[in-house]
C-alpha cells in the first residue's frame, strides 16, 4: 500500500472545527451561567449584593448566608431554617423511591414473563396514570388521604408519590425485561426457582441500569414536587421545596438574597448529587434494549 | 412398558392447532429425536414435556405415571437451551449449582458434584468465570454440565447445537453421543438438522405442522420413509426425487423418466421385487414420484453391466461432477429435475458425456404426486 493512502480520507476542516466548539463553549456558559450567579451571590454579604453587579464574585467571602439558610432563617413561625424539611424530604423520598421501584420492577416482570390474558390492558392502563395531570387528582387524594387517616403525614405523601410514579416504573421495567431472555426464567423454573426467587436471584441482579434510571427518575421528580407538598404537608411533613418557597416569599423583614440563593443550592444539591453519581448508569439504562449487547 | 410416553397430545395457541395428537413412545435409555423445519410443534412438544407449557389434551408419562399439573421441577428433568441460558450473574460454579442451593442441598455436597461434572466435561479451569467470559463451546459445555449435575430421568436439549460453528458443532455433536452411551440417559433432542438427528437419535419422529409424520429408527426413516416429506427431509445429499410414469411391457413393469433432446430412460423393474410389483401394478399409466438416494445410483463400464439381483442401468448424458474429497456427485436430468449421483471419488465420470449408470432399484421407493403417500 502506497504511502499516500495512508491519509484520511476527508481532512479535518479546522474552521469548521473552531466554530463547533465555540458554539458548544457558547452554550456550556449558557447553561452555567445561572449556577455562578447563584452560587457567587450565595457567597456574598447582603450589602454587596445590593450594590448591584449580579456577576462580579465577592470582593468579601462569606459562608454565613449558607448557615442561616441551613438552620438559622426564619421560615414559617420559627427561625429553623431548611434542617427539618431537608429532613422531611428524605424521609418522604427514600420509601417513596425505594418502594414505586420495587412495585415497578416486579409490574415489569410479570407483565413480561408471566402473562396473563388481558396483561396488555392493564399495562395500558397503569401507563395511563403517566398522563393524568397531577391537579386533577389533588381533591380525590385528599379524600383518600382523609380516609386512611394519613392526611398531613409523610405517609400520606410517601403514599401518592407512589401511586403516582408506578405509571412510569413500570413502563421502565417492562420495556427492560421485555429484552431479557425468556429462556433464563425457563431455566431457573426447571432448576425449581419459584416466582420471588427468580425475580430475586436471577432478574434484579441484572437490573442495574433500569434500577438507577427509575431511582433517578423518581427521585428527582419526587424531590422537586412542590404542588403534592403543599397541598397535602403539614407543620411536620413539608418537604424542602414548598419550605424553600415560604422562606423566599415571607414578606416580614428584609430580603435576604444571599440567603435565598443557598437555600436554593440546598434545594437542589441532591438531585445533583444523584445525577452526578450514577447519571451514566442513566443513559445507559435508558439505552438498554435498543441494542441488545 | 415404556419409559416416556407422549399419548394424543394436543395443543392450541388461540385458535391454531400447533401439536395435533401426537403419540411416541421410547424406552429408558433411548435417545429420541424431535426434527422437522421451524414452526413444525417440536420445541412446542419439549416445552409440554418439560412442564413449561401446558397442554390441551392427551397425556405423557414417565414411567407409566401421569407428568399433567407438575411443575417443570417436579418432574425431573433437565433441559439444554438453544441460548444456553447461562445466568449472567453467576459463576459457571453456581450456574450448575443453582438448582441445588434451591433444593437446599448441602454446601459440601454441591460442590463435590459441581467438581465431579466439571471433570466430565473439562470445563473445571472455568468454574470461576462468569458466561460473559466463555465462548460459545464453552458456554455449551457449561449448560450441560447444568443438565448433568441433576442426574434427572430424562435429558432435553433443544437445539442445544445451532449457535456454534460448523466444526465445533460436530465436536460436541460426538460429545453427545459419547455423552448418552457412557451414562444410558434417556434423552429427548429437538433439532432441525437431519444430520444430527441421523447420527444421535435411537429413535426420530418427524414432525410437520404438529403433526408425526414418523416415527422409527433412523436406519428405516433413511431407507424406507413413510411418505414424501420425511423422504425429501431426511437425508444429506437429499433423495432424487423424479417425476415419472409406470408402463407395462408384456408382463413386467417399467418406470419410465422423460429426458430432454432424446428419448425417455425406461428402466425395467426386475421381476424378483414383489414389493414394487405389488404396490404399482395398479398404477400402470399413472405418474409417480420416483425416489432414490444418490448412493443408489452408480457408475457401470457399459449399458448391461452392473444389471441382474434389483439393479438396473441405463445411459445417461452427465451435465455437471462434483468432486467432494471422499466422494464424487454426478449430475444428470431425468424428468426435468436434477438427479444426482454418489459415485466412487476416483470415478473415471467427466461432465458433458454419456456414461452408463446403475440404478439399485431394489431400494427404489415411490409416492403419490397429488398428496405424498407411500405407494411402495
């Protein structure tokens, strides 16, 4: 072979190149622009911040905005900060997540391994709940919530956000394990493995993926949910957003910006803290069973 | 009595009769194989034997009782998948452990037999790799050692060959085998692949669109199939298949086969074969399907050479040779199909000349053309 052919084929256009990247550094500061301002501010004194200059870093650092907005801003009746509706929220989010995704995978396995006459209908009917508009059912589940007696609890809130995300985890994990090999619950059944013990030790350990996509996807959508919180929350069960609300909009006093701005990185640390750490399994989770590897 | 007994079994998916009252029988030890072309009932028919899908009517029976409404685990066998169906989490070690821990076999135990099986099959450096890090072979060897480690009554692979190479396929192909006369298993095996169904089974039932078309040793299914698909379907290079039509001359029979640019090949059926006198005397004037396998035709110096016991010859305009190694396959045309011929391979036959050729008509057999059947 000659050593001319050696050459790529098409040269790299360096202009073209140059214009690529400077419309994606154009958008990368786009998008993290409103991250800098918020944490620059949050990082300011008060008196800075209404000199104006929302872009400038501080000429004075501070991290006192950060401790009050944790656990010393007023909020409601009492200065408490965001400490114990941070806290109402984990506990919200953590059953809520862990249990619709647990419900979800095993929708998922049965839809797909152990149909039944009519397993079509139903799950058109549980993806169905993915599309009703969440005002819609706020007077019918305060109803429920007032039946069982769980109106105002964490429970009560832990229970619709799981009501509401089995819609999308089972679509999750139908679509998943409607790519996994029939023949392995064959062979598992012939090797005497009943219904949880097939689910248990031969579907879930090949869940990840799909596992991290749904825990993603609930959690984030579970975290940020402020209409359920403060429709349905109570003194001890408002979850962070609808506090982050009250603190921000309290028309006593001076507004704090410096204060809002952390309260707000609070409020959304953790759904980026969880995308940060398995946002990978995401997409790939999200593109499993399109290419069967 | 017999070992395993399948006894009118039916079975429908929605309105369509997939498996149409099927009765087979074979004895302990046996080895039975299930083979027709894709979408004929026969891994429909494993799956009903094995317990994972139900069935309609009939009943099978191991020895002599019931298996209906027990659970595949229940029943004692073991099964070799297509896919092999290795769990991708496990261990080769605990892949064939697997049914064990849930039956709650004892630690020690477990991996006594999982080392004993691994020296069968020589897979034991391999017991610490998970399927991802096996080839096909391997994986192979892995879901039967799966299979083995039960000891069960009875053995069903399906298709357990089709995912390998053609020359490893008939490695394990003889490993099989191997496998079946050293332990005396009883085994059921589904394949598409006539050759493996010649070469393993004790029994075959051919099966087409659920229904058997037969069932006997692989010697009679070669040589003396029950109608014109298991005739045409078995066999490899298949059975020449020749339009032809029956003429009496004076008191003998002829089979008589049209060729292009000369006169039709007339072969005289020797009058010893009662069995083709008996089954196409009535059909003098009538087209039949003349079939004979490649190896039944041969090769003669000269026209009347070779004739005399069932044999009969002819002269033959050679179109095409192809030597194969072991053996050379000429082709000519007799009824406007390709006929080929199994000859010796330093057979002296050139292509684009006449030579003369032997037909062993005593293991000639005839069909119907309109629906198939066996004539004689």
């Amino acid at each position: 072979m000659s050593s001319s052919s050696r050459a790529p084929v098409v040269a790299p256009n360096r202009v073209l190149r140059a214009c690529l990247y400077a419309t994606l550094l154009v958008f990368a500061v786009y998008y993290l622009l409103p991250l800098y301002v918020m944490v620059m501010n949050s990082l300011k004194t008060l008196d800075e911040i209404r000199q104006g200059n929302m872009l400038a870093p501080p000429r004075e650092w501070t991290v006192k905005p950060w401790g009050d907005a944790w656990s010393r801003a007023q909020i409601g009746v009492e200065a408490t900060g965001l400490r114990p509706y941070f806290i109402n929220s984990v506990l919200m989010v953590v059953p809520a997540v862990t249990i619709s995704t647990v419900l979800g995978a095993l929708n998922g396995y049965v839809l797909t391994k152990w149909t039944f006459r009519g397993a079509n209908v139903v799950f058109a009917l549980i993806l169905l709940s993915c599309f009703i508009p969440f005002q819609i059912v706020l007077i019918p589940s305060a109803r429920v919530l007032g039946f069982l007696g769980i109106s105002g609890t964490t429970a009560g809130l832990v229970l619709i956000h799981i009501a509401y995300g089995i819609g999308f985890t089972t679509l999750f994990f139908r679509n998943y394990y409607a790519s996994f090999p029939t023949e392995l619950i064959r062979a598992a059944q012939i090797d005497g493995a009943g219904f949880f013990r097939i689910f248990w030790s031969i579907l879930l350990p090949s869940s990840g993926p799909i596992l991290a996509v749904s825990a993603i996807w609930q959690f984030t959508n579970i975290w940020n949910d402020f209409l359920f919180g403060a429709s349905f929350g109570d003194f001890d069960s408002i979850p962070m957003t609808v506090a982050l609300n009250n603190l921000v909009s309290s028309s006593s006093g001076v507004k704090e910006y410096n204060v809002h701005f952390a309260g707000a990185i609070l409020a959304a640390l953790p759904t980026l803290l969880v995308y940060v750490l398995s946002g990978r399994y995401f997409v790939r989770g999200l593109t499993a069973g399109a290419v069967k590897g | 009595m017999s070992f395993l007994q399948i006894r009118d079994l039916e079975k429908s998916f929605g309105g369509l009769r997939v498996l149409k009252g099927l009765n087979i029988e074979i004895d302990a030890g046996g080895f039975l194989v299930l083979v027709g072309p894709s979408g004929c009932g026969k891994s429909t028919l494993l799956n009903a034997i094995a317990g994972l899908e139900t069935i309609d009517g009939g009943d099978i029976l191991l020895e002599g009782r019931s298996l209906t409404g027990l659970r595949p685990s229940a029943r004692d066998m073991a099964m070799v998948f297509q896919s092999y169906a290795l769990y991708p989490n496990m261990t080769v070690a605990r892949n064939i452990a697997f049914g064990m821990e849930i039956r709650g076999v004892p630690k020690a135990e477990r991996e006594r037999a999982v080392r004993d099986v691994a020296e069968t099959l020589q897979i034991g450096h391999l017991l610490k790799r998970r399927p991802s890090q096996l080839s096909g072979g391997q994986r192979q060897r892995v879901a039967m050692g799966r299979a083995l480690v039960r000891s069960p009554r009875v053995f069903l692979f399906d298709e357990p060959l089709s995912n390998l190479d053609a020359k490893l396929r008939v490695d394990m192909r003889t490993e099989i085998k191997r496998l079946h006369q050293r332990l005396g298993a009883t085994i059921v095996y589904v394949t598409h692949d006539q050759v493996e169904a010649m070469t393993l089974a004790t029994h075959i039932a051919v099966l087409r669109d659920g229904a058997l078309q037969q069932f006997a040793t692989p010697v009679e299914i070669y040589n003396d199939p029950a109608n014109l698909f298991v005739a045409d379907f078995m066999g490899s290079p298949s059975m020449n298949l020749i339009p032809a039509v029956v003429e009496r001359d004076g008191d003998g029979l002829v089979i008589s086969m049209t060729r292009a640019r000369e006169d039709a090949l007339r072969l005289r059926v020797p009058q010893g074969l009662r069995r083709l006198y008996d089954g196409l005397g009535g059909r003098v004037g009538e087209e039949v399907i003349f079939g004979m396998r490649p190896e039944a035709i041969g090769e003669a110096a000269e026209a009347g050479d070779g004739d005399g016991g069932g044999v009969v010859s002819g002269e033959c305009e050679i179109e095409l040779v192809e030597p194969a190694g072991s053996d050379t396959y000429a082709v000519t045309t007799l009824g406007g199909v390709e006929v080929t011929a199994r000859l010796r391979a330093e057979s002296g036959v050139t292509a684009a000349s006449r030579h003369v050729l032997t037909f062993a008509l005593d293991r000639s057999v005839y069909f119907a053309p309109k629906d198939g059947t066996r004539l004689a």
